[in-house]
C-alpha cells in the first residue's frame, strides 16, 4: 500500500508541478485552467480525461494556504491496479473517478513575473 501511495503522490506532485509552471508561463492557458479545468488538462496532456474524474482549480492568494486531504483508503485495504491502470490513474486518465486539485501559487512566483 505504502509504493502505491507513494506512486500516486510523486505522480500528483509532478502534474501540479506542471501545471503550474504552465499557468505561470501562459495567461491564456491559467485562464483556461480556471475556467474550465478538465478541458485545459486534457488539452495539455493531448487525450481527454474520464468523464467520471472530478477537477477542480484553486488559485491561492498572498496569505493564504490550501491543503488537499485524499480520500480515505477503504477499510478492506487497496484494490490491487495492474500497471497500465496505475500509469491512467496518476495521469488522471482513469480508470479511477478519484478527483483531481490543482492550485495555483501566485505568491510564489519571483516578484519580476508578478508585476506582469
């Protein structure tokens, strides 16, 4: 349970890490994001994601934090994926219906790109 936890972790951390970069790089694509965030991510990953998977965006503002609790795992312990489901679910492809959050972290960008 403890690899697949950390599997989905490290796979959520690096698509927040890209999205972010996107959002910070491309007002049109931030933009889009908030409007309309499962467009904007299928969009950037160039395959829709499931109509079952939930998205949503938060932009964290100057003296605020966001914090994202997963789901709790089932008392009967983890199903088992295989790997090819395991690589949907971290790219938020499938099969699961798990959400996907997302914020944005203006106040950390360096103080050049915030006066844009």
């Amino acid at each position: 349970m403890t690899d697949l936890l950390s599997d989905l972790a490290e796979a959520r951390a690096k698509m927040n890490a890209m999205l972010t970069k996107k959002a910070w790089e491309d007002e049109a694509f931030r933009q889009r994001l908030v409007a309309d965030p499962k467009a904007a991510i299928a969009e950037l990953l160039g395959q829709p994601l499931a109509d079952s998977l939930t998205v949503s965006v938060h932009e964290e503002g100057p003296g605020s934090l966001h914090f994202v609790i997963p789901g709790k795992p089932s008392p009967q312990g983890p199903e088992e994926l295989s790997d090819a489901d395991l690589e949907m679910t971290a790219a938020g492809t499938g099969p699961r219906s798990s959400p996907i959050i997302l914020t944005i972290y203006p106040s950390c960008q360096p103080a050049a790109a915030m006066k844009k």
